[in-house]
C-alpha cells in the first residue's frame, strides 16, 4: 500500500503543472491577441483583473469546477476581407521555456470562452504546437470542434499523432508549448487553466 502511494507521488511530481494560482507563470500570447490573468471569487461571484471587476465580460458564461484562476486570452486583431473569410492571423497561448526530466505521455488543459460566435470556426490546423529553440516545431491537430464551454483537453504524446518535428527524444530539447486560443473568424475571448504535462 505504502509502495503505490510512493509511486502515485513521483508520478505527481514528475509532471509539469502550471494552474496560474499567482499569475501567469510566464505564458504570453503569440500572434493577434493579448494576455490577462483573472482570478474567480467564489464567494462574491465576480471576476477581478488587476484589481477591477469585468464580470460584464462574463457574456453568461458559468464558471465549472475546470476553471478557477486562469489566463485570458483575447483577440486583438482579426485579419480577414470579408466576415466569410477565416482569420489570417490566428493567436495562442504561449508557455515559457519548459524542459523537462522525463518522457510525458499526456498533455491536459481547461479552457473555456467568455465571448466569440464557435458557430463559425477558423480553418485551423494545430491544437498544440512545440516549438524548438530552431524554430523547429511539432503540431498536434485539432481532433474535434470546440463550442466555447469548460472543457478539458487531452492530448497524448504519441509520435503517430503529431506532425513535424517529433522524433523518439523530442522530450529531451527545451520547448515551448503553443495552445490555439483562435477558434473564430471573429473576435473571442478564452479561458486557459491547469495546464499540466505528465
């Protein structure tokens, strides 16, 4: 009994977790949009940013448990001709330099939208990116359609799955890891939270 917990407590804390309990934790956006970090006050029901209140940008979303203290997200540029037209420049979320110690299996992240119409989607390839210090990189398709509610993703780290740069030691070279926050030909504003690495 006592061996299973030593090994359910190595596995824990091999992995790589960031749940933005302070902040950012060093994620950025790359591409047309921009970055805040909010947190959830269960108790009086309302969004703080930087010290002021949005929750006027809740749009009627309901926050589930997937979703506590979080980075935003929001569009800042939409590069298309007409509305019909996708967006050109499509943003994500972006993590700081991560390397790790160990070969992971499985990527998991929360997300959730506050604002956007999901009923027109980008022509997007990539879910997830990593990016290599050659600017080399790896991208894990986009598997299903996302309609903006709290949902969890899982993503596994099997090479068949991925495109590009994704050799048997890929997990060996610093990365960056890239998030798709631009799922609409429009404007929209994503949630991102836990995301963890094991």
């Amino acid at each position: 009994m006592i061996w299973v917990l030593c090994l359910i407590m190595c596995l824990v804390a091999s992995g790589k977790k960031y749940e933005f309990i302070m902040g950012a934790d060093g994620w950025t956006i790359m591409g047309g949009g921009s970055l805040d970090y909010l947190t959830w006050n269960v108790q009086t029901m309302s969004y703080s940013m930087s010290g002021a209140s949005i929750s006027s940008m809740m749009s009627g979303a309901s926050i589930s448990s997937m979703m506590s203290r979080f980075i935003m997200g929001k569009e800042a540029l939409v590069h298309s001709k007409n509305r019909y037209e996708y967006d050109k420049d499509l943003w994500y979320f972006q993590s700081p330099l991560i390397t790790l110690g160990f070969r992971p299996t499985l990527l998991m992240f929360s997300m959730m939208s506050f604002t956007g119409n999901f009923q027109q989607q980008n022509d997007v390839n990539a879910l997830v990116r990593i990016r290599f210090a050659d600017n080399s990189f790896a991208e894990f398709p986009v598997y299903e359609r996302y309609d903006g509610n709290a949902k969890t993703f899982y993503v596994q780290f099997i090479k068949e799955l991925w495109r590009g740069t994704f050799d048997d030691k890929w997990y060996m070279r610093p990365f960056i890891l890239e998030i798709l926050g631009d799922w609409t030909k429009g404007w929209e504003t994503i949630g991102l939270d836990n995301v963890e690495i094991i």
